[in-house]
C-alpha cells in the first residue's frame, strides 16, 4: 500500500521529484543492454544486472531504492541530477520535474509507490536524420557519417524488454512517454504497447516524432486500445532552415506527412510541437508557431495542439546568446512571450563560447556536406569571431 506525507504548500517544495518516486525510464546501452534510472534527464542510468535482477522488478531494484530513500531522509535532489538543482529550480522548473509534480503531487507528496505512474523509454536509436543538435548517441543515422563513431545495438531485443515490463506493477500508471531514435521507424514501441494494453484505458501514451514516418496500421490498431494517445512533432525550423536543422528531411514531405497525421488519425489522437529551441533558431520560433496555428490548431475532433518550449542543452543552448543577440530577441517576442521560458535571465557569453559553436557547426557541416551559413544565415553575423 501506497504511503504519502501530508503536507501543505502552495507550489511543490523546490526540493522535491515525482519522478524519483513515480518515476521510471528505461533505457539501451550501446551493447544492448537494458539501463534504468528515476527519468530520462537522470545523468548516470545503471545497467540491469540480468542475472541478479531477473527475479524482482525493475522498479524495485536497490539502485533505484537508494535514491528514493536518499531523497526522502534529506529533503534533497541527489547529486546525480544536477540538471534539477534545486538552486536554479525552485518548484516550476525544469520541465521534467515540473511537470512530473503538477501531474503527481496533489495536496501529499508521493513516496512508496508500488508502481511508476510515468514511465519512459528510450529503447532504440534506430533513426533516419542527424539533426543538429542530436548526435551518434541517439541516431543510427548519425553513426553511419563517421568512421570514428561506434557501430553499435541500436534497439533492444523484444524478450528484454518483455520480460521486464511482465515484472513491473502498472496499475497507478497513468503515462507513457516513447523516444528515439525515430519511433515509428522500429516495432520496439509496439512490443511496449502490447505489453501494455491491458492497463489501457488508464493510459496516455506519448510519442516525439521527427514527422517523416507515418506510424504503421498495427501501431494505429494498438493506439485505440489505449485512453489518449499524444504525437509530438520535433520541428526547430520551417523550410531551408527546418531542412538543415533536421537532415536530411525535406520540408514538404514532412508537413505532408503531419497534415495527413491530422486527417486521419483515430480520434483519440492528440498532438504537440516540440521544437529543441536554442542558439539556433530561437529567431525562427514565431515562424513555427505562425505555421501551427494556421495549419494544425487542433485535431479533427477540436482538440488544441500544444506548443512546447524544449530547450537545447549544451553547446547549442540559448544560454549562450549575446546582448544583441537577445535585443533582436527583444524586437520579435514580448515581454509576456512564452519563449522567455528557454531564454538566459543572465547573458554571461564568452568569445569563446560563440567560437565552440562555429567549430561545432562547420564539424557537423564537413560531415553532412551542408552550410550552416545557408540554412541558417539569421546567426552568422554572432559567429564572425
């Protein structure tokens, strides 16, 4: 049975996660290895011993017990998920917590939990693109431009999968997030889906697509054994500039292919923009929005798409923007403008920070066989270092 602290408070305590408690993300290592941690911006997912752990469920297991107790006893966010510091969040923020927290956390805080209410998986790097800012960990694609990178598993076997899920108790699970690689381009989510759908109508599955693949007609029949299921598209740009952050797709058959989605999709389907916004193409967010809500506003039963603003991490993040940078910024959005999400409150840019991101850019160029100065020309006169 479920235990939970009583509590009272006007905003989630900048110390605590859901998803450390309610939490589940299961993961692939390069060799094929299931890996676990409380959720996917966990630094350090710990490979499954098959051996050891093959009798208890993963949910269960000491590594992720330690934390949760750890997390309990001291009031503090572990060590190991420094992308949550409770310095810089203070209950709102970042999303994956936040979100975890408002979907979870009512007047209790959750501990003891007999199952994950959010679980997520990332079980294949099997993709079609190289998108800027993604790289050789989490695209087959982008292995197969570099010699130097490694050839590796790219989607774990169905029976280990399988046979984890079978050990796991689903019955507080209230969501599936699914991620790639390129989802529908693997039938790994559709063993994840049969696994599931009996627990369906309980169930909100999500997906983050790169919008090139129409999900095939066994993934739509499983979808309909299922509550809500909510299709995010991965769009960082509009035209030339869409095609250079995610090549090699090509803009028109991409939003072909969302229209169709939209048209004709079952009705218990839902969807979302999901752009990776940063350095980039923070300029370009208003032509993304400008384009959604004249073409795909809602589904067909009137369901409103939702935007979301998924900042970039790393050498692409937004933080690394320049004073005029952020007064060009200032010309095209608000002051009330949801964008100001994923934008710095403090601009501490260096040369050097704006000469790694050239050199990251003409890298990635060399290997794509493309010019960033074509796709992305809004940037270069910040890159003349």
């Amino acid at each position: 049975m479920a235990t939970t602290e009583i509590i009272n408070f006007n905003k989630n305590p900048n110390w605590y996660c859901a998803n450390i408690h309610a939490g589940l993300f299961l993961t692939v290592d390069f060799k094929g290895n299931l890996q676990v941690a409380p959720c996917v911006l966990f630094n350090n997912p710990q490979t499954v011993n098959e051996e050891t752990d093959s009798d208890q469920s993963i949910f269960n297991n000491s590594f992720l017990e330690e934390i949760r107790q750890n997390h309990k006893q001291t009031n503090q966010l572990s060590g190991t998920c420094k992308r949550c510091d409770p310095v810089l969040c203070n209950g709102t923020g970042p999303a994956n917590r936040s979100s975890a927290n408002l979907a979870y956390v009512k007047d209790q805080l959750l501990y003891d939990q007999p199952g994950p209410k959010l679980l997520s998986l990332q079980l294949s790097t099997l993709c079609n693109l190289a998108c800027t800012t993604c790289g050789p960990t989490f695209s087959s694609k982008w292995r197969s431009l570099g010699k130097k990178f490694p050839r590796v598993v790219s989607s774990i076997h169905e029976d280990k999968i399988r046979s984890a899920l079978r050990n796991i108790n689903f019955q507080n699970l209230e969501t599936v997030h699914i991620l790639g690689g390129e989802p529908f381009l693997d039938s790994i989510h559709e063993v994840v889906l049969e696994e599931l759908m009996r627990y369906g109508k309980n169930i909100t599955i999500r997906y983050d697509t790169n919008a090139t693949q129409f999900p095939s007609p066994y993934t739509i029949k499983l979808w309909k054994m299922f509550k809500l299921v909510i299709v995010k598209f991965s769009i960082d740009g509009i035209g030339e500039s869409f095609e250079y952050l995610r090549w090699p797709a090509k803009w028109k058959s991409v939003e072909q292919n969302i229209l169709d989605m939209v048209r004709l999709l079952p009705s218990n389907v839902m969807f979302g923009l999901r752009p990776a916004i940063g350095f980039l193409n923070l300029h370009l967010v208003k032509t993304i929005r400008d384009w959604y809500e004249k073409n795909i506003p809602t589904n067909r039963e009137g369901d409103p798409t939702e935007f979301e603003y998924n900042g970039v991490y790393g050498v692409f993040s937004g933080n690394f923007i320049t004073p005029e940078f952020k007064q060009e910024l200032d010309q095209i959005y608000d002051s009330t403008d949801p964008i100001h999400q994923v934008l710095p409150r403090v601009i501490n840019t260096t040369p050097q920070n704006l000469v790694q991101i050239k050199k990251q850019l003409e890298k990635i160029d060399e290997l794509r066989g493309i010019d960033y100065k074509i796709g992305l020309p809004h940037i270069v006169k910040y890159l003349n270092v």
